[in-house]
C-alpha cells in the first residue's frame, strides 16, 4: 500500500473527473491522501474532501504566495479550520523566495504565525521551501524548543540539508521529479538519507513523474515515484511503500491502514 502525503485535490484541475481520480488512486493501492491547504477558501475545501472520501485527510495554511493577502482574521480561520475532524497539520506554509509573489518580509510574517498556530494546537507542519533554505532553517531553529516537527514538501535541497533538517526531526518528502532523467541532486537524497524519514508525495496536479510527465499528476501515479526510490536504494518497492506509509501515519498521528 501507498500513502501520498501531499496533493491538491481540491484544485480546479480535477474538478471534472474528481470522483474517478480517487477511484484510480484507490486501485492503485493508494490507501490515503493528505490534501492540502495553501489559503482560506482551500483549506476549506479540502475539508470539504474529508468528509466526502474516507481516503481522504487534509492540511489547513496559507501558502507563501498567498501571505501578502493573509491578515489576523485569515490566521485565526486558519487555527478553527485545524481543529475539525481529519485535519491533521498546519500547511502548506513557508518560504518561497524564487517566484516572489508575496513580499519577503510578509512571507516570514505569516509562516512565523502559523507555526505558532501549529504549536497552540499541537499539530505537525507541512513545509514550501523554494530558494529560502538559510531563512527557512533559521526560523524552524527558533522554534525546535517548542518540538515542533514536521515534513519538508517536495524538497528541493542538497544531501547536506536533508540531514539537517532530518536531525531537527523533520521528514523529507521526495516528489515525481525524482524520476527525471537529470534529477542528480534529488535522487541523491532519495537514496542516502534514512527510510525512516523519507515520504512520498505527488504534489497532484503539478510534478508529473516519468511517464506521464507533462500531463496532470494525480495520486495513482506516486507508484512511479516508490518504484524509482526502491530502484536507487536497491530495496523492494514493498518496503519502499511499507516504510513510506508508516512514516506518513507516525508524522501524522494517524492509524495505519489494514
């Protein structure tokens, strides 16, 4: 079995054939999806999803493009939105210093507050860290006291990195680009650091594995992901998918699926 620990479910891209991509995941033995939030109106859908899927858990944040907009009010929705059923973390939050579209300074603002958030409710985090890794290690540093814990989405980092951030008890989560041809520094990272903390996710509907690359992505094609990670470590994708989705379960709180 798989569990696909970060998509977007929600989004318009699946709004014609949702019913199906959760049937297709579903086939494929992908036993849980955590959806996941980047502002008010999709954190709230994606509860939406949890009460409609069974499969289905979310996340609820404000992602950084979206912090110039974020005010009090929004954060405080946030921490009431966290707190129904099945929603089991705070994001997708963080940095992201390459696109830009909030300014940096409000960016830091907002993630700091949601972390915080996520501290007050005792909930895990959901990491965007895009070209911001000094300033992103820096501000979960401050915070290590209060044992916050979480996983870096799609990690975009170098070997070095994801033992830092793995010694401050945070999960690496490895995306479909780990199966493109030229992807040296990822699929590096996804054959060295520890099982232990390694998880899979799609990012659906966005980084498209090999070989559907350049179409939607969705659930269902995590499986390319876990054959590609089982391939660099020389390791059974069964252990691969049964690692995996225990490290998902125990970030997450969640019971492991029969």
């Amino acid at each position: 079995m798989l569990i696909d620990s970060h998509a977007h479910l929600d989004m318009k891209q699946f709004d014609s054939d949702r019913d199906q991509v959760i049937d297709r995941a579903l086939s494929a033995d992908v036993r849980r999806i955590i959806t996941v939030g980047i502002d008010i109106k999709s954190s709230r859908n994606a509860v939406k999803l949890t009460t409609r899927y069974p499969s289905i858990f979310a996340t609820a944040g404000i992602h950084p493009h979206n912090a110039d907009n974020a005010n009090k009010n929004d954060l405080a929705q946030i921490s009431l939105i966290a707190q129904q059923d099945k929603i089991i973390g705070i994001g997708e939050i963080g940095l992201d210093f390459f696109r830009n579209r909030s300014a940096r300074q409000k960016q830091i603002e907002v993630f700091t507050q949601q972390l915080a958030i996520a501290i007050s409710l005792d909930l895990p985090v959901v990491i965007h860290d895009r070209e911001a890794h000094a300033e992103t290690l820096k501000i979960l540093s401050s915070f290590k006291k209060n044992g916050l814990h979480g996983m870096i989405h799609c990690f975009s980092g170098d070997y070095k990195l994801a033992k830092t951030f793995i010694n401050m008890g945070y999960y690496i989560s490895i995306p479909g680009t780990v199966t493109f041809k030229n992807a040296s520094q990822i699929q590096d990272v996804a054959r060295n650091i520890p099982l232990n903390s390694l998880l899979l996710e799609t990012d659906a509907p966005f980084l498209t594995p090999t070989p559907y690359r350049g179409k939607r992505n969705e659930p269902s094609y995590i499986i390319h992901t876990a054959q590609k990670i089982a391939k660099l470590r020389g390791v059974s994708f069964e252990e691969i998918s049964s690692q995996t989705s225990k490290n998902v379960c125990q970030l997450f709180n969640l019971s492991f699926p029969e």
